[in-house]
C-alpha cells in the first residue's frame, strides 16, 4: 500500500514504515503530523485518485528530527565585468516516519 500526499508544495509518494524529508514543518520531535493532501491511494487492489473519496483519507506520521541540508553554493558572475557573487544556502527540512495510510474508500465498481 502506498500514498502521493503534498507537502510544502511537493509530492512525495510514501509507505508505511517509511522516513521521507519534507520542506520544514513547525513541529517538535515526536509529535504526530497528518497529511490530509492526499493525491493518489493505492491499496494492493485498486487505485484511486478520485477528490471525493480522498478527501477522507490520511497519511499519519511521527516527527523524526528537525534539520539542515548541505550547504550548496550559488556562484554569479558576469564575463568581462569583474563582477562575482558568491553565497550559499542550506535549506531546512523535516525528517517524517510514516505511521500509517487510514481513511475510508469506496469500493464502487
């Protein structure tokens, strides 16, 4: 079984049992997150993407830990000019163990 749930404005395609990192979330370690934008849930049998049905679905999780990527440098430069910029970035995560995919789907033929 596994679900595409949105985060931070990304997709991620998650399991049960599985740690995934999404853009930095205001919670603290331990505590319980619930992705309610749930895109797609396939349940071994069938498929759905369907809004009505999904909209009573998702995707439970426990906060892992708060952190930082690594750094990636940004370097800008023009030919001829003289001009150079150099500065980095690191960017803020949340690391997710998805607990559990729950919710009601209809079995409509």
């Amino acid at each position: 079984m596994y679900a595409i749930i949105e985060s931070g404005g990304k997709q991620h395609k998650v399991a049960p049992g599985q740690q995934i990192r999404v853009e930095k979330l205001p919670l603290e370690v331990g505590a319980v997150v619930t992705f309610d934008k749930v895109k797609l849930v396939n349940n071994d049998q069938r498929i759905t993407a369907n809004t009505a049905d999904l909209s009573k679905v998702s995707v439970k999780g426990t906060v892992l830990e708060q952190g930082r990527e690594k750094k990636i440098l940004v370097f800008k430069s023009k030919k001829r000019k003289g001009y150079k910029r150099q500065y980095g970035h690191r960017q803020s995560y949340t690391a997710v163990k998805i607990e559990s995919i729950g919710g009601v789907i209809n079995n409509g033929s």
